[in-house]
C-alpha cells in the first residue's frame, strides 16, 4: 500500500507540472496586444480565435474520451501534446489569419484537450479515495498557469523588444518535451492492483454516457454550466478593463488581474477539499452562491468606484469559475463512477462551446450601451443567480441522505471488520503465549 502512495503521488506531481503547462493555453490575453501590433489585427478578430480554441478543446477533450477505448492514455497524452505543440510552433512563423486560427485554434485547442483528458481521467483513477483533491490539485495548476508560466513568457517578450515569435518557439518545443515526459509516466492503474478506498466513493455503479446523458443531474447541469462558464468567461475576459474602469493604473490592473488568476487557482484545490469532506450538494452549490456574492460586489464596485470592494470581489470570484469546476467534476465521479468519466465530464465540458461565445459578446455588445459594463453585469449577475436555483436541484437531498446512510454503513462494517481483526489478533497472541509457557513447563 506504501508504494502505491508513493507511485500515485509522484504521478499527481508529474500531472500537476503537464497541467501548469497545458494552461498556457488560457493565456491567450496576455499575448493578444503583441498580435494587435505586429499583424494588425482587430481586438474582434482575435477573440475570435479564443472562441475557436474552446471549440477546438472540447472536441479534443471528448474525442480523447472515446481514443482511450482504444488506445492507452500514454499515446493520447503523445498524440495531444504534438497537436499543441505543433500548433505553438507554428504560430511563432504565422503571417495569416487563416494560419492562426488553424494553429492556434484547432490544433492548439484539440491538442491540449486530449491531453488535459487523458491526464485528468487518469489521476481520478489514481485517486479513488480522494478524487476531489486530486483534481482539484491538478486544475489549481490550471488555473495558475497564466499568471505564472504566461506571465514569465511575457516577461522574456517584453525583455527582447517585443520577440514574441521566439517565445512561442520555445513554448511549442516545451509542450513536446514536457507532455511526451508526462505520456511516458503516467498510465492507468492496473485492474487488479488494490487501490485505497472512501467510504464516500465504493460501491458506486458505472453508467455509460448514453445514461448519463439522459440523467437530471445531466440536464440542469448543463443548463447551469453555460450560465456559470459564460459569466466567468465574460468577467476573465475584462478584469484588467473593470479594473481601469474604476480608476486603477494599468499596474494596479495588472495586479488585480493576478488576484484573480491565483483565487481561481486556489479555489480549485479548496473545493476539492470541500466536496471530498462535505459531499457533492454542498460543493455544487457553494460555487453559484460565492458567485452571486462576487457579481454583486463587482456591480457595488463598478458603480462606487471602490478599488478595496472590487479586490474582494476577485478574491470570491475564483470559487465560481474554479471551485465550481472541481465541485461538478468530483461529483459525476461520485454518482456515474470514474472509468466512464473520461466520457462523462467532457460530455458535460462541451457547454464551453456556447458559453465562449455568449459571455465575452455579451460584455462587448453591452459596454456601448451609455452605461459602460453596468447593463452586462447586472444581466450576469441574473445568469448565475439562475445558475444558483438550478444548482439547488443537481444533486437531491434524498440522493444526500441516501449516501450518508450508505457512509453510516460502510463505516460500521469496516470498524466491526477492524475490531474483530484486532479480537483474532489477540486471541492468537495469548495462545502463542500459552504455547510458550507449556513448552518451558514441559522442559
């Protein structure tokens, strides 16, 4: 059992740096002005290729669910990171639109999509026992990447006069390196190897995509992820202008654009913890609610101008887009099981498709509206209060009351299995000590 700890825990780290790296992905903001400048190209144009490169991810994420019938993740992981490195390298030679959006778009978005599977998938097999914070550590690394490699990448650029080809050069040659050393390591576990165990996340029953696609969890599910991800989305997208918006320099917009990176990081890994302690309801619940809180103090914000009440706003934020995230996740694990889950969740994924679109045109066709982003965020603020309502009735409280009862249960059966083990382990030790005195007594 030692070292299946030791084995799972070396992988999670390996899968945490492929993720860091795969999120780079994201980043596409902090490299867009470079583009504007060089190519000429208008802010609408290359949102479009942000718009195209969620397509692409869910395409790629879902269709890798279906190549691990067939093949192991090790040659998914191979085959995602040569599409996105591929892709990277060839944006660092691009002149055309056309080209980018291939590149950037359809083979970056597909690339990282199948590797973010495979990887994710993976882990959660690792993890039986404590699948949230194991997904949870892993898209915290997701979630930093742009402040941290995205920021460093912009760092050289900035550094070299504005050579932004060479960076993606070497971030497309690093993709190749650190995703084919990432598919060589990491693998499922064996059928037959004895994984620890939850109470919470035993006896759960395998259901297909055709079941889960038929299921309410499914439906309100779906409904409430394009309202949640179109709202986080929209709000990701124009942190740095609500910021400057109130009054903030462009360093202090920086800044709070960080804020708002690490909160979404962070939240990723709290709500892992969340959901493996207090259960799916409470977790898929939590992240809509904080969400509220958060567009409403945004909305205060905008409105008073107060820099402190938009800080804290970033700061709740993470736990909408992130935590929410990791809280759906853990909880398709706890109610259609985890060998189906590389089907499942990116199933559930493809609601980014409509909500890469609805969210960053909805702030941009409201802001000329005389009110600036007042009218959009009041219209997110009433997308996630829905989201919230929706939320309440994903996971039922019967479904939660049936589930502690299954906990009580289990516990009870594996505390009386403990005690009688500990009962025989006593009984053979007093007859071996019994044995022992009538040998010397003999002697």
């Amino acid at each position: 059992m030692k070292s299946i700890k030791r084995t799972r825990i070396a992988y999670l780290i390996i899968g945490m740096i492929a993720m860091l790296f795969l999120g780079m992905i994201y980043a596409w903001s902090n490299f867009t002005k470079y583009f504007e400048a060089d190519l000429g190209w208008t802010p609408s144009q290359l949102s479009w290729v942000f718009t195209l490169m969620m397509i692409g991810f869910c395409i790629g994420n879902l269709g890798s669910g279906f190549m691990m019938r067939k093949i192991s993740a090790r040659a998914t992981i191979f085959i995602g990171g040569a599409l996105l490195g591929t892709g990277f390298v060839i944006v660092s030679f691009v002149q055309s639109y056309v080209v980018m959006l291939l590149a950037y778009g359809i083979l970056g978005g597909v690339g990282m999509g199948m590797a973010y599977n495979a990887v994710l998938s993976s882990m959660v097999r690792w993890f039986p026992d404590r699948p949230g914070i194991a997904s949870g550590m892993l898209l915290m690394a997701l979630g930093v990447s742009a402040l941290t490699v995205g920021s460093g990448a912009v760092a050289i650029i900035e550094a070299n006069a504005g050579a932004w080809r060479g960076v993606f050069l070497g971030l497309g040659i690093a993709f190749y390196v650190i995703l084919f050393t990432a598919g060589m390591v990491i693998k499922h576990p064996p059928a037959e190897m004895q994984m620890p165990t939850n109470p919470q996340y035993v006896d759960i029953v395998e259901r297909d995509m055709k079941q889960f696609a038929r299921s309410r969890f499914f439906r309100l599910c779906y409904i409430a992820s394009i309202l949640v991800s179109a709202s986080s989305l929209a709000i990701i997208g124009r942190a740095s202008q609500l910021a400057t918006g109130i009054g903030a320099d462009l360093t202090t917009a920086t800044l709070f654009v960080g804020i708002l990176s690490i909160s979404n990081g962070v939240m990723r890994l709290l709500f892992g913890l969340v959901l493996d302690a207090r259960g799916p309801r409470f977790a898929v619940i939590l992240g809509p609610f904080c969400g509220v809180i958060s567009l409403l103090l945004i909305l205060g914000a905008t409105l008073l101008k107060s820099l402190p009440m938009l800080l804290i706003a970033y700061l709740l934020f993470g736990c909408m887009y992130g935590g929410a995230g990791v809280a759906v996740g853990g909880t398709v694990v706890r109610m259609f099981g985890s060998k189906t889950y590389a089907i499942n969740m990116p199933l559930l994924q493809t609601n980014l498709i409509v909500a890469a679109i609805i969210g960053p045109q909805l702030m941009s066709l409201m802001y000329n509206d005389g009110n600036g982003y007042v009218t959009a965020l009041i219209v997110l603020l009433l997308m996630t209060v829905v989201c919230l309502i929706l939320s309440c009735f994903q996971v039922t409280r019967a479904e939660d009351r049936q589930l502690r009862r299954k906990e009580h249960v289990q516990k009870e059966t594996q505390e009386a299995a403990a005690a009688e083990a500990a009962a025989e382990e006593a009984i053979a030790a007093e007859t071996a000590a019994e044995e022992i005195v009538t040998e010397e007594t003999e002697a």
